[in-house]
C-alpha cells in the first residue's frame, strides 16, 4: 500500500504516518526527517536544506525528488510506503508518478488531514521533538513523562528552529500557495480522501484506518 499524507504544517501529518507505518508493517519516510538528520549529522545536503527550512521555504524540488526517489527505491519499500510531507508541489507529484507509472504501480490513496490555519500555530509553538530519535512530543495533548527528556531515547527535546510563530505564518502561507494545490491534483486521481486533523489524534487515526481498511 502506498500512501501520501497531506496537510498544513503541524496538521499531524508525522504523528499519523508513524502510527500507519506501525500498524501497517511499512515504512514511515518523512522528507522533513531526511533533512533534519542530514542538517545534525552537517552534510552538504543539509547545510544546503537548512537554509530554506529556517526561512520556512520549501527545498528546491530537484533536490528533494533526488532524495526520496532513492528512498523509495531501498528494499523496504516492496510492499508500499507512507510518504510524509512528499510531495509538497505539484512537479513533485508529477515525478513521484512518472516513477511509479514506469514501474506498473501507482499512489494508492492521498490522505488530506485538515486542520484551520487558527489551530495551527497554537500546536507548534506547544510542540517538542527529540535530537536523536524524531519522536513527536505535545507539552499539553502528549507530554513526555518527563519534562525536556524523550520517553523512547533519553536524549534532550528541542522546540525545533522552524516553529517560531513568525516561521510557521511563512510556512502556512508556502503551504497555501505551493501544496495546497495538490488537493485538486489527487481529488482528480480520485484517490483523496480528507479527515478532520482537529479531533483527538486516536480518533484520527480512527478515520485514516476505516479508509486503508
Ligand atoms: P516537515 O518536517 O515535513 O514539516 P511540516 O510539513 O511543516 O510538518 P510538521 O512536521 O511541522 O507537522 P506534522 O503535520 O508532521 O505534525 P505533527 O505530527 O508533528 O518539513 C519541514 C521543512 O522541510 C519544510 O518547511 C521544508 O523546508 C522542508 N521540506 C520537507 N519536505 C519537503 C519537500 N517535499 N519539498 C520541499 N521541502 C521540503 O504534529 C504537530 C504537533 O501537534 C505535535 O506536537 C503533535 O503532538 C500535535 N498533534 C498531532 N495531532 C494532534 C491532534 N489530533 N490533536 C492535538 N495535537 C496533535
Ligand atoms: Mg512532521
């Protein structure tokens, strides 16, 4: 099964496809992830990334497309994938199609979790994520057991440097502008399918797995 996770920044997009990918026995790839691992571990790609990331910009799309095609391409993706945060343009959707059209194969659905702009910012300014191993934390709806250290890891959690308030305005509005129209682009492949990102986020996931069945 191979499935896209759509949604403004902080929509839950992560927090959903690493459940998916746990339930589902596929894998979780975060193009948002590969970059940050990449900026910690100071390879030229991410030194390259971190620039637009800070300034809440997308990544150049030749870039991204390189990286996630290699991904897509390991042996752990046979039996499908969950992308989250890829594609975020539509020539990224395009590509990602191409690929899997010369392959006989094709995106199974496109899962769009809504959540008002309003909501947003509010979220991040709330959320923390661990240095080592990218686990998500809320300090209200999913606080760590204790304060500052990742349950899973031990390592320190960090409010991450692109969800100051000023940064996410910026992101919403390239999330606005830039993958929004991606909506359009999967309700015409007829394989969207929108959920209410407001809820609570087990009764999200609720709704995503009635859909995936
Ligand atoms: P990326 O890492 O993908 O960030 P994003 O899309 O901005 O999304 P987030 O990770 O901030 O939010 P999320 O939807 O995963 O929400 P989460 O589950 O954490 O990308 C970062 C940057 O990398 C981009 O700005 C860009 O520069 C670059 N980039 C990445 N991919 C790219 C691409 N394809 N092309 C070009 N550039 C690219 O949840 C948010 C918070 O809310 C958490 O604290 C969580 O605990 C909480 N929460 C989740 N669900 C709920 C709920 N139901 N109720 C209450 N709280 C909830
Ligand atoms: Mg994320």
């Amino acid at each position: 099964m191979k499935i896209i996770m759509l949604g403004a920044p902080g929509a839950g997009k992560g927090t959903q496809a690493k459940m998916i990918a746990e339930k589902y026995g596929i894998p979780h790839i975060s193009t948002g992830d590969i970059f940050r691992a990449n900026i910690k571990e100071g390879t030229p790609l991410g030194k390259e990334a971190k620039g637009y990331m800070d300034k809440g910009q997308l990544v150049p799309d030749e870039l991204t497309v390189k990286i996630l095609l290699d991904r897509v391409a390991k042996d752990d993706c046979k039996n499908g994938y969950v992308l989250d945060g890829f594609p975020r343009t539509i020539p990224q959707a395009e590509v990602l199609d191409k690929a899997l059209t010369e392959l006989n194969d094709k995106v199974d659905f496109a899962i769009d979790v809504d959540v008002p702009d309003e909501n947003i910012v509010k979220r991040m300014g709330g959320r923390r994520a661990c240095v080592t191993c990218g686990a998500t934390y809320h300090i209200e709806h999913v606080p760590p057991k204790k304060e500052g250290i990742c349950d899973k890891c031990g390592s320190e959690l960090i409010l991450r440097d692109d969800d100051k308030p000023e940064t996410v305005q910026k992101r919403l509005s390239v999330y606005h502008e830039q993958t929004q129209p991606l909506i359009e682009y999967y309700t015409k492949k007829n394989i969207l399918k929108t959920v209410d990102g407001t809820v609570d986020m087990m009764d999200v996931f609720k709704a995503i797995t009635d859909i995936l069945g």
